[in-house]
C-alpha cells in the first residue's frame, strides 16, 4: 500500500485492498478479533486513498464502514491508542465524504471523531500522534467553515494546525510539516478573503511556498499539485484587490502547474475544481484587458468544470462553476446574449447556493446576478432591470456586512450604489442620485483602508460620475 500511496495511480493501491479483503476471510473477527480489526483498519487506510483520487463517494463509504467495523473491537477500553488512531483515520473519511455532499452532519461527525480521539492522543503521551489528530481536526474544521461562511470555525483550525507544527517540525518530519503548511494556506486564505488589509493573505502565500520546498513534484505530485491550487488560490485573491496583472497572471502559472498531475483521467473532480479556479483567474484578468481571449479561455473552462461537477456528483461544485461562468459571461456589457446568460448561470448556482446551506456564497451569486441586472439594465430604456438590480444588491448586503466581510459588503454597496446613479439618470430622480453618491463614497473609503486597489479606482470613477449626477439633478 505504501508503494500506491506515492504514485500517480491507483494500481497498487486496488491490490493493497484485494489482499486485505482476502486476508479477513481467513481472520474472522470470531477467531482473531484483534487482528479482524487490524485489517479492516488497513481496508479502511487503502479505501480512503483511494477514495481521495477518485469522484465518486464509493471507497470512501467503504472506509468509513471498515472503520466503524475495526472500531467493535478495538474499543477504547481494551485498545485506547488504536481506537484513538481508528477515530482520527475515520475522522479523514467523513471529512472527504463532506466535501462532496450536501450538508454539514458528516464534517461535524468528522470533528467529534477527532476531538475523541485527543483525548487519548495527548501531546504528553504520543507528541506526533496528537499532532497527526490536530492536522485532521483542523483539515475538518476548514471544511466545516467554509460550508458555514462564518470565521469561528477557521480560527479554530488555525488552531489546530498551529498547534501541530509544535511537534511536526521541518527537521523532524518534513513532509508532515509541508501537509500542516499547505493546510494553514488554505485557512488564512480564507480568513484573509473577509478582512481588511492583506496580511492574512501574505501569511498563506508564505505558507504555501514553504510547503512547495518538502512537497515536490518528484516526490509527492499529487501534494505538489495540491499546494500549486491553494497557493493559486491565494495569488488570485491578492491579484483581485491589486491594480496589476502580476499576482493574476502568478495565479494562472500555479493553476497550469497543478494541471500537469490533477489530470481528467486521474482526478477527475480535482481536475474540474482546477479549471473552476483557473476560469475565475483568467476571468479577472480579461475584466481588466481590451481583448477577449482571457475571458474565452475562462469560459473554455468553466463549461469544461461542468463536463466532470455535474449536479448529481457535486452540487455544491456544480454551482461554484455555474456562478464562475456567470462572472465571466457578464464581463463583458456589449453583448446581451452574454449577459442573460449570466443570468440564466446564476439563476441556476442559486438552486444549490441556498442561503441556508451556504450563506456567503448565496450572497456572492446575489451579487453576481445584481452585476449582470444592473448592465442589462443600463442597455434597456425602461429600469425594471435596474431597479431588480437595487433590491438583489441590497439581498446580498443581508449576509454580507460590513462586520462580517467588509471588502465584500464595499463591493455590493457600491455596486448598489451604481446601481441608483443609472436609475437617477433615467428617472430625472435627485434622491436616488443623492443615495448613490452616499454608496459609492462609503464604498470607495472602504476599499481604499482594505487595500483593494482595483476596486478603488473603479469607485472614485463611479463617485465623479455619481456627484456630477446629482448636481444636474439637485439644481433643476
């Protein structure tokens, strides 16, 4: 099994599962219960590797059973660090099991496994085995966050990873150190994406390129793909609140990068999730050019995420990429078709983007549908669209505030505000001109202190125009 946990395929690791199937005909749990349970614990290793290269959720049912069937026998009482390790291992399987459904019941499983599992795998007692549980804790928790929108959850894994490097260190175990490493990128990023300033972000960038120095691409290229994602990730992040094209054009090298291993015939999901995060770098970078090959290319590879996240395999996947598509269809005003397709994505990434599943990411499609409202209805003589645009804007502000997610609660209002500047003008309406200037402002300030250069100056355009409005207006 060791030899398939190292290469690209999944050979080895099919033959690793096949003897440990025949091997529990001949160790019965009747004749050699201990032993029974060692084996299934080994099934369930072998079916959860497996499990995370493939897209189905097949193998890692299969794990989670061997594991709770291990668990009959190696029980707290007779066996404590077995039954702690057992927990931790079946801790990871719920986690991926989580990922790919709907819901939270089975990250929050995850969690209590690991946590029982610390109770017995102390720090004092087994200092690498505690470490290996709070690496799988706070792998869940990102997780949990993440489905929950909120900050608690991540600061918690922050935790638990930071308290892992404690005793995973570089010298002591590198590759372990490389996985705690690339796992806080991931938590920093995400907590970094709600803050103001950018030092959350520069902390995981940091982390991920540290990560890339153990985890090569000789030695480990899935895990090497894998920091290549989340240092992408976090590039685009920076490039989205910078002027420049560099932090997004560093971005699109990290995803083509990751793309080399996390290949469709392999991982097929993980292959997808790439193409989803590379639409959304090259879309950002084709808003801020004249051509449109950029923005060609973002949807090239979107509608490619879609062939593999289908709804039936990963909805919540599914709707990530139909809400990506919909960004880039609406970059571009010169095209209605395009923007009703934004609408239609959108629409669509709102059936499984429920408010009540996913919060924040309900309030981005919001958002994205109040983007393509708004530029419809600037093309159109009546202000239906825009006035639809004001109300879906002010929607998305219900779960983004300023507290919460301040550069995201700036962009809303001061899309919204936007929005009144164009319904102002139609409207002869001083009022509303008056209210966007007040949004627009507000929302300027506020990207500004949040070092969200792009947004910035896209705002102070919007404010000129807005103030130029409302003199007209209020003087007549």
């Amino acid at each position: 099994m060791r030899l398939g946990e190292r290469e690209s395929g999944t050979a080895h690791l099919e033959e690793a599962a096949d003897a440990f199937r025949a091997a529990l005909k001949e160790m019965t749990r009747g004749r050699v219960p201990l032993d029974w349970a060692m084996t299934q614990m080994n099934l369930g290793n072998a079916l959860q590797r497996l499990g995370e290269r493939e897209s189905g959720t097949a193998h890692l049912d299969e794990a989670v059973t061997a594991y709770r069937a291990a668990l009959k026998e190696w029980t707290r009482d007779r066996v404590p660090l077995k039954w702690a390790m057992t927990q931790t291992n079946l801790c990871g399987s719920l986690r991926m099991l989580g990922e790919r459904e709907s819901g939270t019941v089975r990250l929050e499983e995850a969690v209590t496994a690991c946590r029982l599992a610390l109770e017995e795998r102390t720090r004092d007692r087994v200092p690498l085995d505690w470490a290996t549980s709070q690496t799988h804790l706070g792998n869940a928790l990102l997780s949990l966050g993440d489905l929950e929108g909120g900050t608690a959850r991540r600061e918690e894994a922050v935790a638990a990873y930071r308290a892992a490097l404690k005793e995973w260190t570089r010298e002591r175990a590198p590759l372990d150190w490389a996985t705690i490493q690339n796992n806080l990128c991931s938590v920093l990023h995400a907590l970094g994406e709600r803050e103001h300033g950018t030092e959350r972000l520069q902390e995981a960038v940091a982390a991920c390129r540290v990560a890339l120095e153990e985890w090569t691409r000789d030695r480990v290229p899935l895990k090497w793909a894998t920091a290549q994602i989340n240092l992408g990730n976090t590039l685009r992040t920076l490039g989205e609140r910078e002027s420049g094209p560099t932090r997004l054009n560093e971005a699109i090298v990290a995803y083509d990068a990751a793309l080399d291993e996390y290949t469709r015939d392999r991982v097929p999901l993980k292959w997808a999730m790439v193409q989803v995060n590379l639409c959304a770098a090259l879309g950002r970078l084709g808003k801020r050019e004249k051509g449109t090959i950029h923005l060609e290319h973002a949807e090239a590879a979107c509608r490619m995420a879609l062939e593999e996240w289908t709804r039936d395999r990963k909805p919540l996947g599914w709707a990530d990429a139909q809400a990506n598509l919909a960004t880039v269809l609406g970059e571009r005003e010169d095209s209605r078709a395009r923007l009703e397709g934004a609408l239609a994505a959108n629409h669509k990434a709102l059936e499984e983007r429920t408010r009540d599943r996913v919060p924040l990411d309900w309030a981005e499609t919001q958002h994205s549908l109040g983007d393509a409202l708004r530029m419809l209805g600037e093309r159109e003589s009546g202000t239906e669209r825009l006035e639809e645009a004001v109300v879906v804007y002010g929607a998305a502000l219900g779960e983004r505030t300023r507290d919460r997610v301040p550069l995201q609660w700036a962009k809303s209002t001061g899309n919204r505000g936007v929005a009144l500047m164009l319904l102002a003008r139609q409207l002869r309406d001083a009022a509303r001109a008056g209210q966007a200037v007040r949004q627009i402002e507000v929302a300027l300030v506020t990207a500004r202190d949040g070092g969200d250069e792009f947004d910035a100056a896209y705002y102070e355009e919007q404010l000129s125009k807005a103030r130029t409005l409302f003199d007209i207006l209020a003087s007549r």
